[in-house]
C-alpha cells in the first residue's frame, strides 16, 4: 500500500519548567552510559484511539502534553541537556558529559498523516510509514552534542493519535524509558502539575572505587562510531497469548525436568531455535540468544526502580546451530535460563572492572550486520506500556522506530490483555522471514489477529 508522507506543522523545544541550582550543573556519565555512544536512540511510542468525547481537542490536548512535558522535565533535567566532549592529551582520551548549559531543551513535534489506524494495525508487516512516526531518524546516542537527548512527536491519525518518544540511550536504559513516559502520563493527568509519586534518582551508579570522571581512549570519534548499514529486512509483530504461553512454558520445563524456565526463557529458546532453522545455518556455525537483563535487580544491594540511567545488559546464551536443531526447544531455553540464573553481582561488577581498565564502546547493529548469526530481545514484557494513558483509553498498540533494528532484533512488550501476554516484533531479512513464518514449530504457539 502506498501511504502518504508524514506532514510536519509546527516544532519546538520544551525546557523544565523550574531548574534547581543542581540541574544547572553537568553529568559525569557512567561506563554503563559511555558504552553506548555509538547505538541507536531508544524509539518507542503508544497508538491511541481519537476520544469520542466532543470536548476535546488537539489544540488542547498538545498545550496540555507540552504544559506536562515540561513540569516532568523538572524532575528528569538530564533529558533537557545536552552531549559535550573535552578532548585530553597525553594520553589522547575524550570525556563525554551531559551538559545543560545553553541547552534549549526537549524537542516537541506536531505532525499530521492521512491514514487511518487499520493502515497501521491490520497488515502482516509493520509499515515501513511507522519510521516517521518518530524523530532523530538513524540517529546515535553520540549525534546528542547536536541533536536533542530526548524528542517527542504527536502525530494525528484520521482516526488515532501516536505519542512516541526518541531517547538518548547515554541517558537512560528501557526501563528508565518506560519509567519516564509513564512519569509524563501521571503528570498530564495530575492537576496540580507539580510532584509525581516516584521521583527520580538521578546520580549515575559506578563501580565502587573508580571514577567519577572517566574517558574513552581516542583521538577522534571516527575511531568509535560505526553507524549501521541500510539493510532491507521486514518486520512483523507475532502476539502470544497467556495460555499459548503457559503450554509452552509447560513443555519446556517438562522437557528439561525443572520448574525454574521462566515464560520470557521459553518464549526466547523456541524464538532462537527457529530463526536458527530459517537461516539455514550450518551445523557448526555458533550462534547465540541474548535476553537484556536489568543491573538493577541483580546487584548486591540491589538499586531503586526509580534510578533513572543505564543498567541493562545482555545476557547470552551460546550454541552451535547442530545443537539447537537436533535438541527440543527445552534445551534451548534451558541455555538462555542458565546464563541468566548465572549472571549477578559478581559478574556485573567483572564486567565493570574489566571496562575501567579496557573501556569500550558497543555497536549491535554494525556486530548483526557482521554476523547474521545471533539473535537478540531487547525491552520486556515487565515495563508497563499500556498503563501509560496521558487522559486517553487504553492504546491500542506499541509501536518502535528505525532505532536498534537489524536482522535477528527482537523487540518485546506486554500484551494488551495482560495476563502475562506478550507481543513480540521480530526483524529479519526477507528471505528468512518467508521462511521464520512458515515454521510450524512456532506458528501454532502464535495467537493470530493484532487488534484486540
């Protein structure tokens, strides 16, 4: 279907409505922060149904988003600031910080599409109109000196309104994201507009003994910043009910004579093992499924919900394509439940050592353009999506941009039922797609229709 552009009607940047003399002053970034310079912007948003009731309007409505937006950024200024780098000799390292200084602020844009939201929901594929749905196009975190850390865009539907937002992943993981938007959606619907119940922590977490200033060890960004290639893959988003979950989660425990696999491990083992068999890998080939796995709850002691940064990695699990193909989907997932139930504080904390003295920086995209071996879920069925309402009903959809998409992404979100449903938006090349959906294996787990 040939769908028309995305109009663009007005544009402007949103600063916290009070700055404290705290906010005024720059962030060190952490090495969970550095490491990701060079990865996409964190682009995800929410489809709603246009109100029925005939006292609203969108002029209304985007005065009170932009009203709220800047009361919320109150609380998470860091958003309102900007990237900086100080370039250090002898040796040659950069210090990238945030820098509110001159900022002007969060950018907000109103746009308008003549499309109905069935254009959006009712293909197999997800259109490829969706992209503009949402800023900082094929942006990384690195391109935040110019561009904005945090843009929102409001795009009217004839029918539906999309809020998404495009952030700067140096700034905040998924679940700070979510935590974030949803902050933003209790303050448009506060009255008073002054407080929100969770505020945030905002100091970055770093290794114990280090810091608080560290560098990354280049002349130049050239050295570090890889930007994806343009590969051509389609993307579809399958839903899981609560009960085809709980079979599967059934079967694979019964497989493995254990209790421990969790519905996201099963869900990923049967994922892995047939993107594996659609690619036609040969047998030896290594390959690997990585679960994100959030630093907060891991860590000893544990850190708040409320810490708003970086504290997400990925969690392996490792196998030749042999393997995974002559074993169940029991012993797939019992690999993924195996290197999460051996991952801590321990090996958060080696991982850190190991950066302080040997910093990197991580680049997906360019690794699975490389590979076009290995799979990866990111985001979580955990974060509360469709909690997030700003006065409206219940969205309809998640939906996610251009950023972190390559072949072998797997995107995870709550059902919109609830109840332990999933949806699950999958890339891949287009040729392993034709196979992926053809796969018997994971088409009868798979609960047919999109809208509910």
């Amino acid at each position: 279907m040939d769908f028309a552009g995305v109009e663009l009607i007005s544009d402007c940047f949103i600063k916290p409505k009070f700055q404290s003399e705290e906010a005024k002053k720059p962030i060190h970034l952490s090495p969970w922060d550095l490491m990701m310079v060079s990865v996409s912007y964190i682009q995800h948003g929410l489809l709603f149904p246009i109100p029925e009731n005939q006292d609203f309007t969108m002029a209304t409505f985007l005065e009170d988003l932009k009203d709220s937006l800047s009361a919320t950024l109150t609380h998470f200024h860091p958003l309102a600031a900007r990237l900086a780098t100080i370039k250090q000799q002898n040796p040659s390292s950069l210090v990238i910080f945030l820098n509110p200084e001159n900022s002007p602020g969060a950018r907000f844009i109103h746009s308008a599409v003549n499309l109905k939201m069935a254009d959006i929901l009712t293909p197999n594929d997800v259109p490829s109109i969706v992209e503009s749905f949402f800023d900082h196009h094929k942006a990384i975190c690195h391109d935040g000196h110019d561009l904005s850390l945090l843009s929102v865009q409001v795009t009217e539907l004839i029918d539906g309104i999309v809020i998404s937002c495009s952030m700067n992943h140096m700034v905040a993981d998924g679940t700070s994201f979510w935590y974030f938007f949803k902050s933003w959606s209790e303050m448009f619907i506060s009255k008073s507009r002054n407080s929100i119940s969770r505020p945030p922590i905002l100091g970055r977490w770093i290794p114990e003994g280090s810091g608080p200033i560290y560098t990354l060890p280049f002349k130049h960004e050239d050295q570090f910043i890889e930007r994806p290639n343009d590969t051509l893959f389609r993307e579809r988003i399958f839903r899981f009910s609560s009960d085809s979950l709980s079979e599967l989660k059934k079967k694979v425990n019964s497989e493995c004579n254990t209790t421990k696999i969790s519905t996201l491990q099963s869900l990923g083992g049967l994922v892995w093992r047939c993107i594996t068999r659609a690619r036609r890998l040969p047998a030896g080939v290594e390959t690997s499924c990585a679960l994100a796995a959030d630093n907060r709850r891991k860590l000893s002691p544990p850190v708040p919900e409320n810490f708003f940064g970086n504290l997400a990695f990925g969690v392996k699990g490792r196998a030749t394509a042999g393997e995974l193909l002559d074993h169940g989907v029991g012993w797939a997932a019992l690999q993924l439940h195996e290197a999460v139930a051996n991952y801590g504080d321990k090996e958060i904390k080696k991982v850190m050592d190991w950066w302080v003295q040997n910093p990197f920086v991580i680049n997906l995209a360019a690794q699975f353009d490389r590979n076009k071996t290995d799979v990866q879920m990111g985001n979580s069925p955990r974060f509360d999506s469709y909690g997030i309402e700003f006065g409206l009903t219940k969205a309809l959809a998640v939906l996610s941009g251009y950023g972190f998409k390559f072949d072998g992404r797997l995107i995870s979100f709550p059902g919109r039922n609830g109840g332990g449903s999933i949806d699950l938006q999958i890339c891949l090349l287009p040729e392993t797609m034709a196979a992926f959906e053809s796969d018997e294996e994971f088409m009868c787990v798979v609960d047919e229709g999109f809208i509910s």
